[in-house]
C-alpha cells in the first residue's frame, strides 16, 4: 500500500471514530454487553464465553481503526521527515 493510502485510510479511520454516531454505538454495544455479562449466572459458563466474545469483537472493530490512525501518524512523520531533509538539501545546494 502506498504511503497516501496509508494517510488516507488513517484519516478515513480517525473520521469514522470522532463521529458522534460511532462514539454512541460503540458504548452503547460495550456498555449492553457488560449488562448481559452482569445479568448472566456464573454457573453459565457458555453464555459468559459468548457475551466475551461480543465484547472482544467490538474491541477488534475500535483497535483496527486505531491502527490505521497509528500508521498513518507514523507514515507523515516520515514524509515530513524526507521532505525536511529535502529541503535542506535545496538549501545547501542553491546556497
């Protein structure tokens, strides 16, 4: 994937998890899984497994996005790197 795909998609994501919407719907899935898990008897272990595993996807959905924001940071960092060190060559070699 090319260096602007990956700022891209990175801003994509950031765009996605700073809405109201998703911010919303994302607590309320957490916050209704923890009810369940909360309202589930401990001798059920096969409905904790699977209320566990709800809450394990909702946190994979959050932690990709995430991810795509991190690589993105990290992809302009070093574009704004390369593009100092250019400049600074511009500038020594036109001096």
């Amino acid at each position: 994937m090319s260096r602007e795909e990956v700022i891209r998609r990175a801003d994509d994501a950031a765009r996605v998890l700073n809405e109201k919407v998703v911010v919303d719907a994302l607590m309320s899935i957490k916050q209704e899984i923890i009810d369940q898990w909360e309202a589930t008897p401990a001798r059920d272990t096969e409905g904790r497994e699977w209320i566990w595993r709800h809450y394990k996807v909702a946190q994979k959905f959050e932690g990709i996005l995430r991810g795509c924001i991190e690589a993105g940071k990290m992809e302009k960092a070093l574009l704004q790197r390369e593009t100092g060190w250019k400049d600074k060559l511009k500038a020594v070699v036109n001096y």
